[in-house]
C-alpha cells in the first residue's frame, strides 16, 4: 500500500486527522491480510473507487455503514443491519 501526500499547508489542520485515520485503518488492513482496493475507507474519499465492474456507493450514511460492519467483521462481531427484521423475530 502506498499514501502520497502534497503538503501544501492549506487546511492542513482540518486534514491532519483524516489522513492520520486513513494511514491506521490501511494499517490494519494490511495487518488483517486484505489487499487490493478497501471499499469500506471510501467514507474518507471525495470519489470512491470500487472493483471493476461495481458502482461506487456515494451516501455517506452507506459509506459509514460499510465502515463500522467492515471493522465488526475484523472483530467477529455480528454486523449491523437495518432491514427491520430483527425486530420481528424476537417476538
């Protein structure tokens, strides 16, 4: 995995905790085994990229909720959905 930063001193301060956050979760990623494109860390890019072949998901709320299922699965957590169903069956 490669980062490539232009530091050009603009907004740098509003910046520095979005790149600190990408370089621990590509961290990780790589720790965890994964390679290739990590869709779950498009909630911090402007234009996602995806594999070839799939849309790239633009809601932000969509974005979050790959992100938080994608670190659940990495702790084998159960992941979060919001179809409505559980709800239903625990009656």
């Amino acid at each position: 995995m490669q980062i490539k930063i232009d530091f050009l001193c603009r907004d740098s301060i509003l910046a520095a905790p979005i790149v600190l956050d990408l370089a621990l979760f590509m961290d990780l990623a790589k720790r965890a085994g994964m390679s290739g494109i990590q869709e779950w860390l498009s909630f911090y890019y402007k234009s996602p990229i995806t594999a070839p072949g799939l849309y790239p998901e633009h809601d932000l709320f969509i974005q979050q909720a790959k992100l938080k299922n994608t670190l659940r699965y990495m702790m084998e957590e159960e992941q979060i959905t919001h179809l409505g169903i559980e709800y239903y069956e625990n009656d």
